[in-house]
C-alpha cells in the first residue's frame, strides 16, 4: 500500500511539474502572433504615408542639333526627388527596373565658343521632360543636377574598311563551300576630329557560331568603342554570307606534268595521289582531269634541289585538299 502511495505521488508531483511548460509555450506563441500581427499593421500604416528619396537614372539625348556631336554624354546620369507613398516607392526600389530617362534637345540654344560649342538645359525644362517620364502618382522634388550643360564638336567624317571578327566550327564532314562574304565592306564614321584621325577600321561585335551544318546568312553589330552618341556609322550591321555543304572524303591518282625543261627530264614517280574532301553536291561532277599537278624543271631548280616539289596549280572550285602524296619526285637529265 505505501509503494502504490509514492507512485501515485511521484505521478501527481509529474503532472504539476509539466503543465506550466505547456501553458508557458502556448502563451508565448500567441505573443509572438499578436506581435506579427501588430508589426504588420505599423508596417502598413507608415507604407501609406508619403516619403522623398533619391533614384538614380541614366539619361540619353534626342534631337541632337545636325552636323554637331555631343562630346560629354557618356556616363551621363540624373539623380531625381521622389515624393511618393511608401509602398509605391518601396516597390520601385525592389521589382521595378528603371527606365532610362530622355532629354530633348530641339530647343537648346547653342552658342559658338572658341573650342566648339555649348549650351544648357534649364531647370524648369528639365524638371518637365523629367516629370513626364518618371510615371510617380505623386511628384517630383528635385533633381541633380538641376541644370545640364553640354559641349558640341563639329562633325567629322571619313571611309574605313570593315573587318570581321567572327570565328566559327562545324559538324562532322559540313565545311566552308566558298570564302565567307559580308556587306558592305566599308562604313562611314563620323565623330569629333581628334577619334576620326586614330580610326583606320571598324570591327564587328565578337560572334560565335558552331556545329553549323546549313549555309548560313545573319547580321552581325558593328562594335561602338565609344558609345552611340560620340561616333555614328552610315549603317549600324554589316551581313555575313557563309556557304556550307556536306563533304565525302576522295582519292584521285592524277599524272604530274613538267614544266620548263621537258627533253631531256625524267621524273618518278610520274603520278600523284591527290586526297581531298569534296563537296557532296559536286561529287559526281568531279573527275581527276579537274586537277592539274606540275613540276618546275628550269635550269637553276635542276642545279639547287634534288627532288623537285609537286605544285597542284588547278583544284576544282569547292575541293579541300588533304595531302599530295608524294610530295617530292625524284628525277634523272637524259643526255641529248
């Protein structure tokens, strides 16, 4: 009877031990509820107040007077003022991408300098395109600068050729079935004096194309090392033009002709082996009286070399030569 008292104790004694952990948690997650909740209602509250802060924008130029170039608007960019509600403006800064802001300079007033010339876009103008274009339910403040001042150069213009920088690779037995063409071959620059004198070319954009197994036709951008409003071409693309077919792997024995001193030269062997990779839509077309092997045989040659080197001088059009096999032949002078 005494032990089942103690166990009947230690049970009770287990019970009042353990119940104000679980009403501790359970008071305690409903705290942390009620504080969540009021937090978000405070959030709620200051988001539909309305705030001022700073956005950054990048600013490109239309109607830039003709025959000038702006010289300072590289990196050009405007800090402007925005009052608007929180919730708006915290949206901006999170989700939206921020357009790029455009200045009209149609009515500026240009004046000639000694180096150029100059002129400004006053505040009130400015804050007026600015407005438009920002899109705020609420308004625009500021901006920084208020002001935006701009130095003109006279436009200078000059012919350069254009060079391609393309590389390229194809799928098993596809190659090049003619030489690779682009048009047009040369560009008008315009620019400032001082870049005009250092341009002798203008590159393409760096392009890559592989496992090509088709003809290929595609525009290609001209680089623009300094940006689009300091230098202008006459045409912003240039067209590339690649030929592609399939080609088989062939062999042709041909005779190998002397040229120069015939009479009196013998020459082994007397063929050559020609391995070559033919384009599949030409196949049938090509036989081994297309190519033409020679042999120079004047006197200094003969003299200079014991062996004289085998010149394929006629290749079909489209035919990619592995190896001549051999190389060189051998020769005996035939006394008279």
């Amino acid at each position: 009877m005494m032990e089942n008292a103690d166990r009947q104790t230690d049970t009770t004694e287990n019970i009042v031990t353990v119940q104000p952990k679980k009403s501790f948690r359970k008071k305690f997650g409903i705290f942390v509820v009620c504080l969540g909740i009021s937090s978000l209602m405070w959030l709620f509250i200051e988001l539909t107040r309305d705030y001022t802060t700073d956005l950054k924008y990048a600013v490109s130029f239309t109607n830039v007077p003709k025959d000038l170039i702006l010289q300072n608007q590289n990196d050009s960019s405007i800090t402007v003022g925005i009052t608007a509600q929180g919730f708006e403006l915290l949206t901006t800064r999170l989700f939206r991408k921020r357009h790029e802001l455009t200045v009209d300079l149609s009515e500026i007033r240009i004046r000639k300098q000694s180096q150029g010339y100059s002129a400004y876009v006053p505040a009130s103008k400015l804050l007026q395109q600015v407005a438009r274009q920002i899109g705020f339910s609420k308004t625009v403040s500021y901006i920084r600068p208020d002001t935006l001042f701009f130095m003109f150069s006279d436009v200078y213009r000059k012919e350069v050729p254009v060079r391609l920088n393309f590389s390229y690779s194809f799928e098993q037995q596809f190659q090049l079935y003619d030489s690779i063409e682009w048009s047009p071959k040369t560009v008008i620059v315009s620019s400032i004096k001082d870049v005009i004198d250092t341009i002798r070319f203008v590159s393409t954009v760096r392009t890559v194309k592989t496992d090509i197994d088709s003809s290929l036709s595609f525009k290609i951008p001209l680089s623009r090392p300094l940006g689009r409003g300091m230098i202008s071409y006459s045409t912003d693309s240039i067209r590339v033009r690649l030929p592609v077919q399939k080609f088989t792997e062939t062999t042709f024995t041909i005779p190998v002709r002397i040229v120069g001193n015939t009479s009196q030269l013998k020459i082994f062997p007397d063929q050559a082996e020609i391995k070559c990779m033919v384009p599949m839509v030409d196949y049938r077309n090509i036989e081994a009286d297309n190519f033409l092997a020679t042999v120079q045989a004047d006197g200094k040659t003969l003299t200079q070399n014991p062996k004289l080197r085998i010149n394929l001088v006629n290749v079909p059009l489209g035919v990619k030569v592995i190896k001549v096999k051999p190389e060189f032949v051998e020769y005996i002078i035939i006394s008279p």
